[in-house]
C-alpha cells in the first residue's frame, strides 16, 4: 500500500483498536513524518484531563470562598449596601463567566494550557501571601512567649533569692537551738580502756573512762574541735589501779588548786573539772573530788 494516499485508507473501527495501533503525524516544522499509539495519545489526554480536573476544584473552591467573604462584608456595611449589591452581581456574573470558561477548558485543554497555568499561578500568589501572614503570626507568638518566659524567669530568681534568705535565717536559728540545747544537756562520752583519754570536744560535756590498765601512766591529750569561751568539760575515771597523770599542757591549774597527780586506784572514781578561756586559749581547772 506504498503508493496510496492516506485519504483513500480503509477507516479503522473504534472496536478494534488496540494500544499498539499507531497514528501518522506530518510534522510540518522538522519537515518529517512520526507516529504516535494509541496508548500514548490515551495517556497524555488522562494526565490533560486530570489536571484540569485539578484546576477546576481549586478554581470553584476560590470562588466559594469570595462568596463567604462577600456574605460578610455584606452584613458588615450595611450604609454601603447598593454597593456591595451591584459587586455581588459583578462578582455572580464573573462566576457564570469563569464557570463557562471552565466548561471550555474541559473541552479543549490543548489550547487552554496557558490559561490554566495562569490560573495555577494565582492560587499559588494567594498562597504565598498567607503563608507570610502566617509566618507573620508565629513570629507574634513566638515574642509573646520569650517575654513571658523572661518575666517568669524573674519571678523564679526573687523566689530562689527569698528561699536562700529564709534558709539563712532558718539555718542561723537552728544553730542557736543547738548552741541553747548543748548548753542544757550534758553530753556524757564513754572513752575506751587504755592509757591515754582523747576528747572530741564537740560532743563531749562529761568524759568517762573505766580504766583497767596496770599501774603507770594515763596520757590526758587535749580536747579536740571547735571549742568557744566558758565550754565546761568533766573528766570522770574510775582506775582500778593508780594512775599517774601526765596533762596535756593546754590543761591549767591555779594557785589555788592545782591539776591532780594521780587517781584513787581501787576501781574509786574521781573528778575533774574544767572551763575553758579563750584569752589564754586554756582549760582552767575549776574542781576536783576524788574517791568516789
């Protein structure tokens, strides 16, 4: 069939074309002659057809919009009314304009692509514009917020200053409690059995050794800790053997009575009594009764 014009072609039913079948296409600009299938010319009007589809929902949804926005304003201003009135039927007859331009989009969407792409391109400017004013909002927010969290940063610092000021006070008034219970209470302390007595003078008012130790020498060290003007202290022995004493040279005794020698011996207990002077930094004896 070389030498037939495609005029006098046999016509192809509708029934037996399959996607395989191609058309010829005299392309007049490149001076050559192309095919294209059927399944390809079925593909390219599917996508036309959806975008339109596309195009024409985002289209009456625009103008749904504008008719809500026209109802508002409408009842807002109502001294303008003839107006809004003659707008409203600007705006319908625009509508029955667009909705036939619709109808003429949907039957020739090869030749109308440009104006759907123009289209397109104005949703798109609206769409732009509300996101910046939305963005606009969120930046309001967001100001909003650091404010607030620095007001309330301020009022967390004065309730940290006001709680360190209570704590100081509360902390300076247990301490005098303390200070006006140790002064009530005598803290007796038992020392362990051997040949010298420590004292923790922080918690030690009456110091008590049961010494069991063979005759010789019991070491009395000084009393250890922080120890305040007229602190008394009372060393209580009960020696079953006699003891020498050798005081630690912070112990002093006095003209009129003198730090004791040596214990009673013979499981008797004796007493010893101090206070202590910041001016020369010594634990005055104050008593001394043995043999108990």
């Amino acid at each position: 069939m070389a030498n037939v014009k495609i005029t006098a072609l046999e016509h192809q039913s509708s029934s037996l074309l399959g996607p395989g079948d191609v058309f010829i296409l005299d392309d007049v600009t490149r001076l050559v002659t192309k095919k294209l299938t059927v399944a390809n010319l079925s593909t390219y009007t599917a996508t036309v057809i959806g975008n339109a589809h596309i195009v024409n929902s985002n289209v009456i949804s625009y103008f749904n919009n504008l008719k809500v926005s026209i109802g508002v304003v409408d009842s807002n201003v109502n001294s303008i009314a003839g107006i809004v009135t003659t707008n409203i039927n600007t705006v319908s007859s625009n509508i029955d304009v667009a909705t036939t331009a619709i109808s003429t989009v949907n039957s020739n969407l090869v030749s109308n692509v440009s104006s759907l792409n123009s289209a397109i391109s104005t949703v798109n400017a609206n769409l732009v514009s509300n996101v910046s004013t939305l963005t606009t909002a969120i930046n309001t927010v967001n100001s909003n917020l650091v404010s607030n969290v620095s007001s309330l940063n301020s009022a967390i610092s004065t309730v940290n200053a006001n709680l360190v000021s209570n704590v100081s006070t509360l902390t300076t008034a247990i301490n005098t409690v303390n200070s006006n219970v140790i002064a009530l209470i005598n803290r007796v302390i038992t020392v362990t059995d051997s040949n010298n007595i420590s004292i923790n003078a922080d918690m030690t008012d009456i110091v008590y050794q049961l010494n069991t130790q063979a005759t010789g020498t019991l070491t009395i060290n000084a009393p250890t800790g922080s120890i305040f003007n007229g602190q008394k202290l009372v060393i209580k022995i009960k020696s079953a053997n006699t003891q020498t004493f050798s005081w630690n040279a912070v112990y002093s005794g006095s003209t009129d009575l003198a730090l004791p020698t040596n214990s009673t011996g013979n499981s008797k207990i004796d007493y010893t009594g101090f206070i202590y002077d910041t001016t020369t930094s010594k634990w005055h004896i104050l008593a001394k009764n043995f043999g108990f």
